[in-house]
DNA sequence: TGTCAAGATAGATGTATGTCGAAGCAACCG
DNA sequence: CGGTTGCTTCGACATACATCTATCTTGACA
C-alpha cells in the first residue's frame, strides 16, 4: 500500500536520486524471490488475468501461510490486487507497474 | 560470473519454471538495493558509457569496502563488466543483460 | 446459531545480506 | 627498492527475510 513512483526515466538517462532509488529498489526486491516471480508469472500468464489463491498454493510446495505472504508482499508493492469474492480471493497483476519496472530498466540507445 | 539466462520470454507470456525463476530472481536481487540501483544508473547514464571506481565512491558516503561489495554483486549478476587500465578500474554497464530483464517485463498485451 | 473451509495474521527460527575496519594486491613514483 | 594510492578481500556484526506452526477472521451453509 505505498504510493505509486511516477513515470521515473530510464537508469540509463540520468543518475537517480536516493529517493527514486529507494523506490525502485523496494519494487525489485518484490522481484527478487524465485516463488514470487513464478506467482507474478503464473497471474500474468492466466486466461481471464486472474487466479483463485487456492490455485496458487496447489502450484507449490509450500504451506499456506508463505504463498499468503509473498502475495502480500506483491500486494504491498503494488504489482498485483486482490478481490474476494464470496468464499475465494483473485488476485491479478497491475499491467502499468510492470510496464513502469520495465521501461526504468530500457538500456539508453540515443535518447534523441 | 555466473550464466547468462537465455532471452526468456515475458513474464506474462507462460509460468516460469522453477530454474527460470530463480535465475530471473538472482538478477532482480542484484537490482533490489538503493545503491546498487544508483551505481548502476551513474555508470549507465555516463557520457562515453564508463566509470572510475574513486568517482563511484566519491558519489555516496559509503566507505569504499561497501561500494566494492555492492559492484561485486552487479559484476557477478552480469550486469556490469569491470576492466582494470593502470591504476584506475573502470566499469560499464551490459546493456544486453538489461535489455533482456526489461524484456521479461514487459505485459502481454495480445502476443499475436 | 454452530460448524467448516479459505485466507490472513502472529510469533519463532535459521539463513542471507549490508555495513564496517583491517589487511592484502596491484600499479605508479621517488 | 620502499612508500603511496586505488581497489579488493576477509572477518565480524546487526538487521532483514523466507519459512514454518498455531491462531484468528471471514464467509457459506445446514
């Protein structure tokens, strides 16, 4: 639940501020887990864009309590949202937060 | 030092598998600190497209062991190259290795 | 209302990681 | 050859984090 980072220009175009980098870094270090990539992935990749958290936690190895908690963490970063609906909760990825992580990461390749 | 992850298709695109994931997840680790990220965008946004080392430390209040670590870390993940010339070691971003996680990003958005 | 199932939260624990000072290497210069 | 400077490696330490079990909350349904 912390607020959105703007648009933020490539890494490559100019050197960021701490504070931009402190942002970034947070939303990276939501990346950097193998099982939430692959919940990241298997939301993105779903038919209909979204997935039952039942779904999710038959795809690991893993208790109950950890999937609830890497999604939590996705949440708190912003990349994915959760509905409950009646019984079950979906959860989707937010599009633009990963078009913004990967925009930031562009190499500069003559700006003008 | 390790092996380069082949291009990878987005995230968004299938489930990655667990060796993708952690693959992808080591890199993303590289990128999920404030300094690393600032590192990486001082060398990346550097006219003529590469850094001393004294001008890196000389950028944060870090003792230079820190900053040395923190390159470490982006060198091994293969995301900069370090090339020592006289005195002075002189770092440059893979511009390659940041396109590809870029890349990885990047929504589906009807693929075909 | 009572019970059951799906998820989330809380607390505990082992491991990973960011930081430092001290010491080691490598290259230049008297 | 000895000293100085730039950078890396080593060892130590405090904090952060992934995972678990146990517990709580929410909704469905008899």
């Amino acid at each position: 639940m912390s607020k959105q980072p703007e648009g933020c220009a490539p890494l490559a175009r100019d050197p960021l501020s701490a504070e931009q980098a402190g942002e970034l870094a947070a939303l990276f270090k939501a990346l950097a887990d193998p099982v939430r990539l692959r919940l990241l992935s298997l939301i993105a990749s779903q038919e209909g864009g979204e997935v039952c958290v039942c779904h999710l936690t038959d795809a690991f190895e893993l208790s109950g309590p950890t999937i609830s908690h890497h999604l939590k963490v996705l949440r708190e970063a912003g990349l994915i949202t959760g509905e409950r609906r009646g019984t079950w909760v979906y959860y989707r990825v937010r599009a633009e937060a990963l078009g913004r992580l990967s925009a930031v990461l562009l190499p500069a390749e003559v700006p003008a």
